[in-house]
C-alpha cells in the first residue's frame, strides 16, 4: 500500500531515473563478471591479450611513428634502410 502511494506520487522522469539506476546495478556486476571470465580463458588457453602494443620508429621525413617492422612510412613513403642482421 505504501509502495504504490510512492509510485503514484513520483513522476516519470523520476521512475525512469529509477529503472536505469535498477539497470546499471544488475547490468555492470555481470558485464565484469564477463570480461574477468574471458580474460580467465584466455590466461588458460595461452592467447595473447586483445589489446597489442608493438615498438615503433619515428620517421625521419615526417616525424610520424611507425612500427618497427615497416619497411616504407605509410604516411609520406619514406623507405627505410634495410638492417643487415
């Protein structure tokens, strides 16, 4: 009974508010639980991580960096001396 006099008083921008509050208590534990559970597989599986972090150089024309492995700057066309190992 007083549940619903609460309800009635209150008004749609505040019940909305209140469903997306009510949301985002159930939506967010689970989007973590999710993403802890992939990064968990992934651990077990030997992958690598999504997120790849490569070495770069910087171009000497236009000072943009590349990766390390780029044999012409994508940028301006700057070719790159081959290393002799």
């Amino acid at each position: 009974m007083l549940l619903s006099a609460f309800a009635e008083s209150v008004g749609a921008p505040q019940q909305a508010a209140g469903a997306a509050v009510a949301v985002a208590f159930v939506a967010l534990p689970y989007c973590f639980a999710r993403a802890i559970e992939g990064i968990r597989h992934e651990k077990e599986r030997g992958e690598k991580p999504l997120i790849r972090v490569s070495a770069t150089k910087r171009c000497p024309d236009c000072a943009e960096n590349v990766r390390d492995e780029a044999l012409k700057c994508h940028f301006c066309g700057f070719r790159f001396p081959e290393l002799k190992d």
